[in-house]
C-alpha cells in the first residue's frame, strides 16, 4: 500500500508556474509561445492596450483572464509576470511587481539609465525573487562557444574585440522615437545587446575610458538634442589596455536587411560570429588562425525565446535572486558612459541648420 502511494506521489507532474503578460505585441507573443513551449508554465492572465493584440495572445492562451492593468495582473494570484512595454515603464513595471512578491522577466532595456537599472535589481534582491532581462544573443549558440573559446584562453591574450548591429528597418512603433519614453535611439535599442554580448563575453571587466559619437539624420546629435541617435559607435578600454568597438544604427544603406558581428581578437588567434546573407536571426561562428578560417558553427538554431525558456525553468525550479542580474546595471553604466561623453554642444550652424 505504501508503496502504492509513493509510486502515485512521484508520478504526480509539478504544478505548472502562474503567469501574467504585460505586453503582448509581436515580441510579447513570441516569449509567451516560448515558454508555453516549456510545458512549465501557464499563462493566467494577459493585459495590453490593443484589443488587436490581446485577441492575438488569446489564441496561445484561451483561458487566461483579460486585464485591465499591471494592478490587475498583480490580483491574479500569479508567480512571475513577463512585460514587454515600452522602454520608460520597465523599470517602474518591474518594481511593481516585485514589491508584490512576483518574479520578473523583462524586455530589455531595464531601465532608461543605470540608475533605473540598479533600483529594480535592488528590489529583487530585497524581495528575493527571479530577475530576468531578454539579452537573448547571451542565450545563441554561436556566443556560448565564442565565451566557451575565450575562457579557454586558446586565442591567447584578447586585445581587441568589434561588435556591430546595423538594422536597415529601425523600429516600427512611434514611442522608440521619443526620448522621454525609449530613453534613446539605436544605442539603447541594439547598443545594450552590443555591450553585454562584449562584457559577458570578457567575464564584465573593468572599463576605464570611454569614447563615442551620435548621429540622427547624418548629423551629430547635440546636447539638447530631443532627437534619438540613428547612428552610433563608440569605443572602450579596458583597465589590461583592450580596446572594444561598438558600432550600430537604424537605417542604414547597408545593402542587406542587417549586420551583426562579434569578433574578437587574441595574441593566439580570432573568433567571429557574424549572421548569413543578412538574417536577424542565422548566425555562423569562425575560428581564425592567420589567414585560414575554421567554422565551429553553423544555423540553424532557434534561439529567440531561449533566454524567456530559461528563465521560466528556474522559476519552476524554485530559484528565487539571481546575484548575476547585478550585471545587468554594469550593462547600463556602458550605456549611461557612452551618452555623456558623446552629446557635444550645439552651434550656430546647427540652429542654422534646424
């Protein structure tokens, strides 16, 4: 009879995690199918402004509840909330809910400056809940076996590393182009994507000088500039003399849909990864020996809601604060460097100009 019961009891599935969705436009939607797909989580409730979109989200989900607001999903009795709001609310958002005692994975950014960053990382940890944040480049293959390479210290001592996202489309929402509400163009946009693939990659070293420059339009960006960058790069080195490049845009006539490299260069060889024939989403890894190349990886791999996946599975695991999410704000700080020091005064030919 005991033996009956405790066959019963181990075969009993673990009760799947409660989810609620702020937020579920195209990316909303794709992270929700992604962690559905985990099997580890329903969806209990959704809210979003578009009655186009909920309809939509509905369709992956047709029993969760439909909310008015973010203080309506937190009634839902729910473990972790998924948002994918507009920039200016994440940090707000996040705070919300984990003073409410439930997990977090947001869209990227966390927060407009690193400030924002470091006050919803804070309250993570004090409420010891999951925090996640959607670097979903961390999560390809092709950056695990370029961090896997460079921690085996094959490619001997890095020296110099140059990551580029150009997208020829830029964003299709009015709010990525208001200050105010996206807390900048191109750099907040793919730059952070840029930043963190560098840092993590180079196990978060200490940066010691930055140096950039913004453009809108094919002009420099001034101070009082209520424009977002179209166009950035910028360059930072590192306290052991490296130097990284950063270089991205909106728009740009690139002759394909996008371009996006990370290569890194050692005293013993290179690795780069770079996408194929211009896809967001196909990428191929190479191993460079002097003038001869050996590919380590090759597409397919489907990794776009890989970093939401993951995220639900430590929180049906238990996991509650993560220290890493700490890193988040170092990605932030990149980002806050990199807009201070590349707004330059505006001049009389720019008033001109205007």
């Amino acid at each position: 009879m005991n033996e009956m019961l405790a066959e019963r009891t181990l075969s009993v599935s673990p009760k799947p995690v409660r989810l609620g969705f702020l937020g579920v436009g195209w990316i909303g939607r794709h992270r929700m199918q992604a962690i559905l797909d985990t099997g580890v989580a329903e969806a209990v409730a959704i809210a979003d402004p578009s009655p186009e979109m909920t309809a939509e989200a509905k369709k992956l989900a047709p029993d969760a509840i439909l909310a008015e607001s973010l203080d309506e999903l937190l009634t839902c009795d729910i473990d972790g909330i998924v948002i994918a709001t507009p920039s200016a609310q994440h940090a707000a958002q996040s705070i919300k809910a984990l003073e409410a005692c439930v997990a977090v994975f947001c869209q990227k950014p966390l927060g407009r400056t690193a400030r924002e960053a470091a006050a919803v990382v804070h309250r993570a940890r004090e409420a010891n809940r999951l925090l996640g944040v959607d670097l979903s480049y961390r999560h390809t293959a092709s950056m695990n076996r370029i961090r896997e390479v460079i921690r085996t210290e094959e490619l001997g001592k890095i020296f110099a590393a140059d990551l580029v996202f150009h997208n020829a489309y830029g964003p299709d929402k009015p709010w990525f182009y208001d200050k105010n509400l996206s807390g900048g163009g191109c750099l907040m946009d793919l730059g952070v994507h840029l930043a963190d693939m560098a840092l993590w990659s180079l196990d978060f070293p200490t940066i010691v000088s930055v140096s950039g420059h913004l453009m809108a339009g094919g002009r420099p960006i001034a101070v009082d500039d209520h424009q977002v960058e179209d166009y950035g790069v910028a360059s930072l080195t590192l306290d052991n003399g490296t130097v990284i490049r950063l270089a991205c845009s909106w728009r740009l006539q690139a002759g394909c849909e996008a371009i996006i490299e990370a290569s890194f260069y050692g005293t013993g060889g290179g690795i780069s990864m770079h996408n194929v024939e211009g896809s967001f989403y196909d990428f191929m890894v190479q191993r460079f020996h002097g003038t001869s190349r050996e590919v380590l990886i090759r597409p397919p791999d489907d990794w776009g809601g890989r970093a939401a996946a993951d995220w639900v599975r430590k929180l049906a695991a238990g996991e509650g604060y993560d220290p890493g999410c700490e890193r988040l704000v170092n990605v932030a700080e990149v980002i806050d460097r990199i807009y201070a020091v590349s707004a330059r005064p505006r001049t009389g030919s720019d008033h001109t100009a205007a």
